[in-house]
C-alpha cells in the first residue's frame, strides 16, 4: 500500500512538480538564459532609449507650457537624431528574447532586418524634420510634429519590442 497515502505520493511528485512550477514561473515561457553575464549591449541600448525618452519627454513638456522654449526642443531632437543612428549597432544577433536574454527585443528584429532598419530611419528622420521646425521658430510646426515623431517610436515597437508603453 506504499501509494496509498497522499502524504507519500507528494513525496514521488514533488521532484518534478517543483522544477516544472518554477519554468512556468519564469517570464511567460521563454527559454533558459543563456550561461553568463548578458552582453553590455543589453545595457547600452537600454541606456540609449531611455535617453531618447526623456529627451522625447522634455520636448513635450516645453510643449504643454505657455511659451516652449524651442532652443531646448532643438537640442532635445538633436540628441535624439544621434542616439537614433546608433540604434542599428545595438542588435547583434543573439541578443534577443529568443536567445534567453531578459530583454523586450522581439525576434522580429533579426527576421525582417529590412523593416527594421527603416524603422530606425523614420526616427532619424523625424527627429531631423523636428530640428528644422525648431531652429526655424514655428512653434506651432513644432507642436504638430511631436506627434510624427512618437509616431516613429510607436512604428518601431509595435512590430519589434515586446511591450509598447
Ligand atoms: C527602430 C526601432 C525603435 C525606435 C524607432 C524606437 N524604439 Fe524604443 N525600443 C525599441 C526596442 C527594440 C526596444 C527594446 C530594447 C530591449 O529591451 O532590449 C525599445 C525600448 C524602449 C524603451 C525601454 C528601454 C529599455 O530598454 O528598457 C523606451 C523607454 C523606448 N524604447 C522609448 C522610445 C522612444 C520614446 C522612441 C521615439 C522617440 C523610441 N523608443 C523609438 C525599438 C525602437
């Protein structure tokens, strides 16, 4: 009667109960990291986007006040055009979710490299058309176009970042 008492079949289930709960307890299913410290690259293009955000950030907010400073719009869109061109170089190849890395980049990064790249485009672009209507001192360019330029971020993640926030 050895397996006749719950309290000895919890003893036979426990081995391969506790490691499948705590797979299932891992972020939403994805494979093992990979052995070793993650690639900087992780931690520079996370560095890089979260300066493109604050400087998208700051280039609303002089848009909310009363009277925008359009210098610092400028400088703001400036940054945000250089860190933009190094976008491209921050996807090596392994280095994505599908690698095991904790990371939001999709692997859709390395099977459409094509849209990708025009993605990163659009952001250069945009943010270029921003320093122009900036420098030229039309507020009101400048107020429509922050919506082309988070149109740019929102084209970008919605295909290759997992969450879009
Ligand atoms: C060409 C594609 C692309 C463009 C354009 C883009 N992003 Fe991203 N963004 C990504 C990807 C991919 C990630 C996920 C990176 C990761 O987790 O490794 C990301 C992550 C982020 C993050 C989270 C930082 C992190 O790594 O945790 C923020 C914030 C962000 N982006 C803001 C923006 C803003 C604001 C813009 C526009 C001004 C923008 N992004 C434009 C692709 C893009």
């Amino acid at each position: 009667m050895m397996f006749a008492a719950p309290s000895k079949r919890l003893v036979f289930i426990a081995p391969v109960l506790i490691p499948l709960l705590a797979v299932l307890a891992g972020c939403g299913g994805e494979t093992t990291a990979p052995a070793g410290d993650a690639p900087p690259v992780l931690a520079e293009r996370h560095d890089n986007f979260e300066a493109i955000s604050d400087n998208f950030k700051a280039i609303r907010a002089q848009l909310e006040g009363e009277s925008p400073d359009l210098a610092a719009i400028e400088a703001a869109a400036i940054d945000i055009n250089q860190r933009a061109e190094r976008i491209s170089g921050h996807f090596p190849e392994g280095t994505g979710r599908d690698a095991g890395w904790d990371t939001e980049a999709l692997p859709t990064i390395w099977e459409k490299p094509e849209e990708f790249t025009a993605a990163q485009q659009k952001l250069l672009e945009e943010s270029a058309a921003m320093m122009t209507l900036a420098a030229s001192g039309d507020a009101a360019a400048v107020g429509a176009q922050v919506a082309e330029l988070g149109g740019a971020c929102k084209n970008c993640h919605d295909t290759f970042r997992l969450d879009d926030d």
